[in-house]
C-alpha cells in the first residue's frame, strides 16, 4: 500500500504549513507519506498568541495548535530542531544540518518570516533580541526578572503587545518609533494619538520620530543611542521593526524570489513540484504576516496538492486589531484616503471613541476605530462586498446594532464585559466560555466558535459580540468572513452563484443542480438540500417537483415541532377575520383530541398546540369541514396578513384595510420564500396593525397607500423603509406582488427581507418595482403564473386526497 | 498492561453477548423498503419507546433510538443525507450506522441491527 503513495515534504512547522496538511487530509487522507521538517523543538503553535504567553495571561502549553501526537495519529514524521540546508531539486530531496535526509514528489515550503534586525552597531550585543518565538519569549520572561530597563523599538502592532507584555512583567518599558503616529500602517493620526495616550496612562513610555544610531553595551546591552545624540539607558532591547520573508533557503537552491518567494494563484512556486505558503510567499506582489490571509493559502494548496486543482488564491483585504486587553481597536483598507475621498468622522475624545469610515463613490474604502468597535467587522464586510452605501450614508456612522439589538443584555463592547456575563442568550454561553474554546481548542473563524461553544448559532444577534472577542482574542489575526462564502460545506458555490446556474441552466431538479455543480457529497446536508428545493421551485414552476425529503420536517409535515415532538397547528384566519362558527369549530377540535395549549397568536390566529403527528390528519379534515385551510405557520411562506379594523369601524380609518388585508393575503398565501414573509394593513398613519415592522406593510392615508418593505420584529427590530406611495387598491397589490417575486428570485435562502435590503440597497428594489412598470408587472405575472401550482391546501391534500400518507403513521407498533 | 487486557475482556465479553442474542434471532419483519422513503425514515413504536428506520439514496436501511442525546429530539423527523441525520430541533448530527453524534458536538444514541431480505426489513430490538 504505501509504496504507491506519494512523498510530501513540508519544510516549516508552523501555522501556515501544519495548516495546509490539516487541509489536505480533510480532503485526501490517504494520498502522501508526510515528512516535516522544523527548525523549532516544538510541535506547531499558535505564534499570535505569544503576546498573552509574554503577558502572563497563558502558558506555551495553553497555545500549542498540534502536539506530538497529532502528528503520530495522522502518521507524519516530524523532525523537530532540524533546518533544512539544502534541496537537490532535480534529486528530489532535501537535507538537514544534522545529515537527515528525505525524498519527495512534492514539496511545501513554509519557512516563514525572520524579524528585521536594524543594521546599526551593538544590534548582535547579549540581550538584543526580536518577538518571534517561544525562545524571545523565554529570554524577555528571564530578563523581566533581573533587569530593570526595557528598550522597544518599532511602535507597530508586534512592538506595543511586547512592550505591553514587558510591561505587565514588571519593567520599565519605552517603545521607540521611527514615526510620529503609533502603529501608522493601522492608525491614522488621530487614532494613534488616542492610543498613545492610552498606553501612557497604563504607564508605558513613548519617544516618537526617535531614530536609533546605536545599541550601546560592551558585551550586555546598557543603553540606545538616537540621532539627535539622546541616550537612554536600557537592559533589554526587543526589535520589533518589521518581518521580512525567510527565502534564503529557496534562494539557495535557485527557486524564484523576489520579496518573497513567488508563487502563482495555486501557491505553486516556478519550480512546478514545489509549493509554497505562509509569510515566505510573494503572491501578486504581496507579502502577507497575518494568519487569516495564510489559513486562505494552506486551503488553495492543500486543494491542489489533493489533485483537486481549481481552488485559487486571489489575494486578501486584512483587518487589524490589537491584543492589548481593554484597548479596542480595529482599521482595514484604506482609511487615510486623499483628495478624491470623502471621510466620515465621529470623535469623542470624553467617551475614548473616535471612529473614521472613507468613502469613495459611495462605497467603503476603508475604516479606522478607536474604543468603540462593535461594527467594524460590519464594515469590513461592506468593505469586502463593495457594497453601495448610499441607501444607508445617513445612519453608516451609528452601526448596524443602532436599533433594539435583543438578547445580550444591551451589551455592544465585549472588552467592557466580564468573563461570567452572557454573551449568547439563546445557548447560555459567557465570554469566558467563548476565550477558552478559542485559546484551547485553537478556533480561528466565526463558524469555528459557533460549532464548538454554539455562541451565535441560534438567532445570531450576539455574532457581532462574539466576532469582537475573537477579534480581541486572536488580535491582527482574526479571519473574518471570506469574501464570497459557499452556500455550505457540500460546495465552494455562493447562493448567488448556485442561483445563476439553476436559473440560466434550467436545472428543475435537486439532483441535476448538484450535478451540475459538481456538489462535493454525495446527496448534501441539511442545510443546502431545503435551499436547492426552493431555488428550483422558485425559478422553475410547474416544472420542478417538489422534494418532500429536502424539506425541513415542519414544512414536510405542514405543522410545527415543538420541543417535545408535538406539533402545533394554526388555520388561516384571513386577515385575522374570523367568526362565531369558525371559533366553534376550533373549539370542538381543542375537545375531540384534547389539545393542551390553544393560544392566540402575534399574527392574529389561533394556535392549537401539543397535538401528536397521528391527530394532524383528523384535525385538519375537521378544520377543512368549516372551510379552513393551512394557515403556513411552520413555513418559509407567507404568514399572516395582519390588519386592523379600518374605515368600517374606526373613527379614524381612512380605508377599508380589513378588506385590503384579506385580499393581499388571498393573492399571496400558498407562496414558499426564501424566508418566512409578514404582511400587514393599518388602516389610518396611528399604525395599530404595525405594518412598519413588516415584510411588507400597507399604511393607508386620505389620500392612497403607502407602501412599507423590509421591516422585522424579530432578533434585530428594523423599522421599514417607505417604498412609495399608490392611489388605488390595484396598483397595491400589484406592487405587492412584485415586491414578493423580486425577493423571492432574489434573496438568498433563509434571507429575510430585511437584511436583503440592507445587503442589495433600497434603491435596487425602487428601480425594479416603482420606477420601471414593465419590470414591476413582468414580475407580478411571473408570481401570479407561479401562485397557479401551489394555491391548494396541504392539508386537505393530505386529510382527504391521499398525499404524503405514510409522514403521518408509524410504520409498525412493536408491543 | 492491565488496561490494555482490562478492554480486551470487554471486547469478548460484547461478541458472546451479541452472537447470544443473534441465535435468538429475534428478528422483527417491520415493512417493505419501499415503504420507507429515500432519503427519509418511519418510526417503529415499541414498549421501550421510538424507533427510527432510516433509509439511505443507496437504499441502506439504519435504526436508531428516536430520540438525540442533546435534547431528545426526534430523529425520525431530521434530513437524512449521506448515511448521517441532522436532527430537527438543533441541528445535531449523528452517523446512522452507529449512532455516534459528529463533532464537535458529543454523544450518542442507540443503534440497532437491521436487514433487508427480498425487500423486506427486519429490525432487532437488542442494540448494537
């Protein structure tokens, strides 16, 4: 068996090459006989989190990411403590300083970075070092403990954490910085005078555009010497200046490099068998040192070195914060801007906040955040997606979370929130909770934390809070969403991209898009199955068929679970009209099966919970006696259209609303979503039917309708955004209409209309639906053509006609 | 050393138990494959509480104790997709073969043995 596998060697034990194995035998265990080489006497660690082990905050132990028995299970042999000197590339192989020799089909390079020594004299004197590994980390610890005086030099996010570490270990620490502004690649001015003064109050010392001409010291270091002829005295000097790629080794054996060493799209170098990853590589001319931009590489390698070969490395925007605990920071892009930006700028030096966002043609270049940085992951994204702003310029400053954010405690600034307090309120998880899985079990990624502590994996409102502390955990090296994120794990596809080709290719079948596709396993998961059903349903009626299978258990058994396997069952009450023999017949039901729990409900139905799944059948025959039907409670479908009385009984109503609800909803139920759809119709602007927290809400006035979209109650409250305003009842349910079909083939699945509008901007849906009425009635009659198919009750389908039986018995009952 | 003989012990101990159990053949003929649906499952009641009988798009046929070990959801009513089911209520997911839960959530459920003669399903009760 094994002589038929191929050789891997990687050269570099660190991250980014453990990384791109750990990618690789996700996808292809079995491929390579592996062999890595390391320099260091350790198993691979988690290097960005040196700064705490400096600080005291955790030990080597606690940031090791694969210890020895990581590399035993997975059947790699490590060479610890060994350098590789050479590579006979037409030979295949590679040699360490100790004589080791092994033989490859292809190698990885992964050597990393080495610290910029500046040339000046005294930099090779005792206790001269730089903040790279374990080993400076030892040395800075031992030197904290006898010497007095620490010297940083390099102001930059590596300088201030070791000068915070220094100083935490109790030393006098003075960084000095080239420049006139700390961290200057991060922070503007204005950001870095705000941190200055920050660290000064902690009790660091600054000397700004201070220029280092000595090291000073006969053997042991004793001073530093600047241009302008100043001395400082100093025990221990760290150089933090800079990193530059560690390329001698490729340089040496004649592998092209430049900065670093190039690679193309597939992290392939010039010489074909040989891979490379990680801060060595120059890639498109640049040089990346932050971790989420490697982890991008490792996973374009690992899928070629799989044979896989058509994942492609495009480069990376990075963000930045600092691990400095209780200093929140954050700055992606560019946030200096010129003459052709336009800057918004917040600044309360009382509070510590200061916040700066640049624009150019209404789009986000960059940002930079001191104290508050509760939307910079927000605006990262923007950032990302090249998102038009100009929909939502007015409130941009004040963030995303600006209105009724429920479910952590009002929390919005994780760095002011203590270990025991709360941060998911759906899971019960406390930051502390989240910091220990981050640090032990090594999780890098938003999904990483949901999966392992499911903090922000039910509703999601604490995703900001827990990004900030992963941010604030993992410092610069925070991966934050990818750009453009596949529909699931099945596919490297975005909904956008899946939705395209179902809709260009005529794919009208779960199966044929998954073909198509080429979706990964074999008949996908739970999550893009429901989402592949819907998209080839809503773009292909009367064609697609409906796969029961694909569907999540209350949408196949028209009802919905309850916690306890029970089932609750909600007729539809048209517009929340209803009458003395509907009411009646509820009644009769609630006493025939003995239903535990009948409720009203928030969207003006009644609500008959704890039913078993054998009593839906006889329930629902004895509902459609009276004439009801699904009330779709449990579906991505239309809910509920909510009014309130209207021009028949109040005083104030200027419409009949009652009658305008119970049209719309008559034109619209039955219709599967992408989410699950609201609507509601006030009758005069007092609102009493909320239809400003609406998908889709009507207000009526003297003189029309105003037409409200995109508005939600649930998790985050977004109040709607006025559509426009119409004349008759008409022309609102033609709007009404277009407004469905254009979220409906538009929005991702799962997507409710409220962030859907934040993500593709009002004006997109004012374009399709008021401003062009070709557009507006092609899409009302392409919903109306669609309605056609799925306007018949499930339930009496399944009471009466003989659908889907075998959902509603058990197969047999064993006594 | 003694660990290693201690699992060993065990080892034997579950093959006696279980040959013991299959000469019982205690074999329950529960329905026709076809009764299932592909890519779905059935419940089987017993005195002991649920079953679910699983069937794969590879027409293999699985039983667990319907009920996950998060919060006892019902199993029967999940997505099933490869030979895994994710659970209704939170989106556990477990292996059908042998009912161990995938990571990095942590647990398992009871699996029992299951075959299929001229399309016929036959379930025993005593777990894997």
């Amino acid at each position: 068996m094994n002589e038929t596998k191929e050789k891997l060697v990687l050269i570099g034990n660190g991250m980014a090459g453990v990384r791109a194995l750990e990618e690789l035998l996700k996808i292809e265990p079995n491929k390579y006989d592996i062999t890595v080489f390391g320099a260091e006497p350790y198993g691979n660690y988690n290097r960005i989190l040196l700064s705490p082990v400096l600080a005291g905050e955790k030990t080597v132990d606690d940031i090791m990411l694969n210890d020895e028995q990581w590399y035993v299970d997975n059947g790699i042999t490590l060479h610890k403590g060994k350098e590789i000197v050479d590579i006979d590339r037409r030979g295949r192989t590679v040699f360490a300083s100790d004589g080791t020799t092994a033989e490859y089909d292809r190698l990885l390079l992964a050597t990393g970075s080495n610290p910029f020594i500046i040339p000046v004299p005294g930099n090779d004197l005792n206790s001269v070092i730089s903040f790279r590994d374990i080993q400076d980390v030892d040395v800075m610890l031992a030197a904290s403990k006898k010497y007095k005086n620490a010297v940083v030099i390099g102001g930059g996010l590596l300088g201030l954490e070791a000068a915070n570490g220094l100083m935490l270990q109790g030393m006098h620490v003075t960084v000095v910085h080239l420049n006139d502004t700390l961290m200057e690649r991060q922070l503007d001015s204005e950001a870095g005078g705000m941190l200055r003064l920050s660290l000064e109050e902690r009790g660091l010392n600054f000397l700004m555009e201070a220029s280092t001409v000595a090291i000073l010291g006969d053997q042991h270091v004793t001073g530093v010497k600047f241009a302008d002829g100043s001395e400082i005295a100093a025990d221990l000097v760290v150089m933090a200046v800079g990193i530059k790629p560690n390329i001698a080794l490729a340089q040496k054996v004649g592998i092209h490099c430049e900065r670093g060493v190039v690679v193309n799209d597939t992290m392939q170098t010039y010489d074909p068998r040989v891979y490379a990853v990680g801060e060595c590589v120059q890639h498109r001319g640049l040089a990346y040192g932050l971790v989420a931009p490697l982890f991008e590489q490792a996973k374009v390698c690992a899928n070629h070195l799989a044979h896989m070969g058509y994942s492609r490395y495009e480069g990376s925007i990075t963000s930045t914060k600092l691990k400095v605990t209780g200093i929140d920071l954050f700055s992606a892009g560019d946030f200096i801007g010129d003459e052709s930006t336009e800057n918004i700028i917040m600044k309360d030096v009382a509070r510590g906040v200061y916040k700066k966002i640049v624009i150019k043609d209404n789009r986000i270049q960059g940002s930079v955040m001191y104290g508050d940085t509760v939307d910079g992951a927000w605006y990262f994204q923007l950032l990302r997606d090249n998102t038009d702003i100009s929909d939502i310029r007015d409130h941009l400053m004040f963030g995303q979370s600006h209105l009724g954010d429920s479910g952590h405690g009002g929390q919005n600034a994780a760095a002011a929130m203590s270990d025991e307090m709360e941060v998911c309120g759906c899971n019960g998880v406390c930051k502390g909770d989240i910091i220990t899985a981050i640090t032990k079990k090594g999780l890098f990624t938003l999904d990483d934390v949901r999966a392992h502590t499911k903090a922000s994996s039910s509703c999601g409102s604490c995703t900001g809070l827990v990004e900030q502390i992963l941010a604030s955990t993992l410092g610069g090296d925070y991966s934050a969403a990818p750009h453009s994120k596949p529909l699931c794990k099945c596919t490297d596809f975005s909904h956008d991209e899946v939705q395209a080709a179902i809709k260009e290719n005529k794919l009208t079948s779960i199966r044929e898009t998954m073909n198509y596709l080429k979706w990964k396993s074999p008949d996908g998961c739970a999550a893009c199955r429901p989402a592949l059903n819907y998209y080839v349903l809503a773009y292909h009626p009367g064609e697609a068929k409906d796969d029961p299978q694909s569907r999540y258990i209350n949408e196949r058994a028209h009802a919905n679970i309850q916690k306890d396997g029970t089932y609750s069952v909600i007729p539809r009450m048209w517009g929340g009209v209803t009458n003395s023999a509907e009411l009646r017949a509820i009644a009769d039901v609630a006493d025939k099966y003995n239903v535990p729990t009948v409720k009203v409900t928030g969207g003006q139905r009644i609500d008959l919970l704890g039913v078993k799944k054998e009593q839906l059948k006889p329930i629902w025959a004895d509902l459609n006696n009276v004439g009801f039907v699904s009330g779709h409670g449990y579906g991505k479908a239309l809910r509920t259209v909510k009014t309130c009385v209207g021009s028949e009984w109040c005083r104030f109503g200027t419409q009949d609303s009652t009658t305008l609800g119970v049209r719309l909803e008559e034109v619209t139920w039955g219709s599967w979503m992408p989410h699950k759809f609201k609507m509601a119709v006030s009758g005069c602007p007092r609102n009493c039917a909320e239809a400003t927290i609406k998908d889709f809400g009507v207000v009526c006035v003297d003189s029309g309708y105003e037409l409200h979209v995109g508005g939600n109650a649930g998790i985050k409250v977004r109040a709607t955004d006025l559509l426009c305003k119409v004349e008759t009842e008409e022309q609102v349910i033609e709007y009404s209409n277009a407004f469905v079909q254009l979220y409906r083939e538009h929005a991702h699945y799962l997507e409710r209309t409220a962030p859907w509008i934040e993500r593709v901007g009002l004006s997109y849906v004012k374009e399709h639906v008021v401003d062009n009425a070709e557009s507006r009635k092609l899409l009302s009659d392409r919903f109306l053509e669609s309605q056609k198919y799925v306007q018949k009750d499930p339930w009496a389908e399944r009471a009466s006609e003989g659908v889907q039986q075998h959902e509603f018995v058990s197969l047999m009952r064993v006594s | 050393m003694f660990f290693l003989s201690d699992k060993l012990k065990t080892k034997t101990l579950n093959t006696v138990t279980k040959e013991k159990f299959m000469s019982q053949k205690e074999w329950i003929e529960v329905g026709l494959i076809e009764d299932i649906p592909s890519l779905g499952a059935r419940v089987v009641e017993t005195s002991n509480g649920n079953v679910g009988v699983f069937r794969t798009a590879e027409d293999e046929v699985f039983a667990l104790r319907d009920s996950c070990p998060h919060k006892g959801g019902p199993l029967s009513q999940g997505i099933v997709h490869g030979k895994r089911v994710t659970c209704p209520l939170h989106n556990w997911v477990l292996e059908l073969d042998s009912g161990a839960v995938i990571a990095p959530d942590e647990g398992c459920v009871a699996s029992y043995p299951v075959k299929i003669e001229n399309g016929k399903v036959f379930l025993n009760l005593q777990a894997n």
